[in-house]
C-alpha cells in the first residue's frame, strides 16, 4: 500500500462553485488490487484519505456536517479524475507500467503471470483500471462560520 504525507486540492464550494475551498490532504493510503476473471485482467485502486480544510472563500457555513460531507464528495471526484486522468496516460501515451501493477499481478497470480509477463507491454495499456477512493475531513482549522466583511 502507497503512502502520500500531504497534498493540496481546490475544491468547489458548495452551492457556489466560483468560491474555491482549500482542503490539505494528508495520510492517504492507496491499495491496488489485481483481479483476474476469465483471462481479463484488472486492477482495483482504493484510495483512502484524509484532509484538513485549510482556507475558504465566501460564506459556506463549514461547522454544518452535510456540508463537509458535500465538500468530502467534491474531494473524491477530483482525486478519482486526476487519478484515473494518470492512469490513462501512463497507459495510452506512454504505454509503461511506471506503477508497478505487472510486479502486484505476479504476486498475486504468479502461474498466470509465467504466461503473460514476456507480453505485459503489449496487455498493460489495455488493461481496466478502476477508482475508488474514500475522503474525510478531520478538520476544519479554525474555519467554524464565514466572517460577514459587510458589516
């Protein structure tokens, strides 16, 4: 399982996508999972996170916990995109297994991968990768309500 200290992601806001939330996300874990049915080959990829929201702009009530849960949401999307937006290169473009899923297949399934390995470069770039990730906010800084700056 992968392990990244720290990133930082805009968020939309909820109700106002102008306004932008700024959330630190910090301990995720990824876990990939190879899956074989049928000769198809799969990876699962599992990402479990958590952030502090760091900064906000506007006036989102941020103490309100279907609003975190909104934002949490808004979260995943992006990380799943951005995720899914890589693989996809590293498959299409640059046809190279830099994340070693060929090394998790053969783990997993060594006799299957005795079979395949001398035509991973040619399977990789086909194979089905599917997203799934998981955020919480833990935190919320100090953020508890939006200042009213027109008073």
């Amino acid at each position: 399982m992968a392990k990244i200290d720290s990133s930082i992601y805009n968020v939309p806001s909820p109700g106002k996508s102008d306004d932008l939330i700024v959330i630190e996300v910090f301990n995720a874990r990824t876990a990939i999972i190879p899956e074989l049915k049928k000769d198809n080959i799969r990876f699962k990829i599992e990402i479990n996170s958590e952030g502090t929201l760091v900064e906000q702009q506007g006036d989102i009530d941020t103490s309100k916990p279907a609003v975190i849960t909104i934002i949490e949401k808004n979260l995943e999307k992006i990380i799943k995109k951005e995720v899914e937006n890589t693989i996809d290169i590293v498959q299409k473009k640059y046809q190279s297994d830099v994340f070693g899923f060929g090394s998790l297949f053969n783990q997993k399934y060594p006799q299957d991968w005795q079979k395949i390995k001398e035509d991973w470069n040619e399977i990789f770039p086909q194979v089905e990768c599917s997203v799934k990730v998981k955020t919480e906010i833990r935190r919320t800084g100090l953020l508890l309500e939006a200042m009213d700056i027109s008073k």
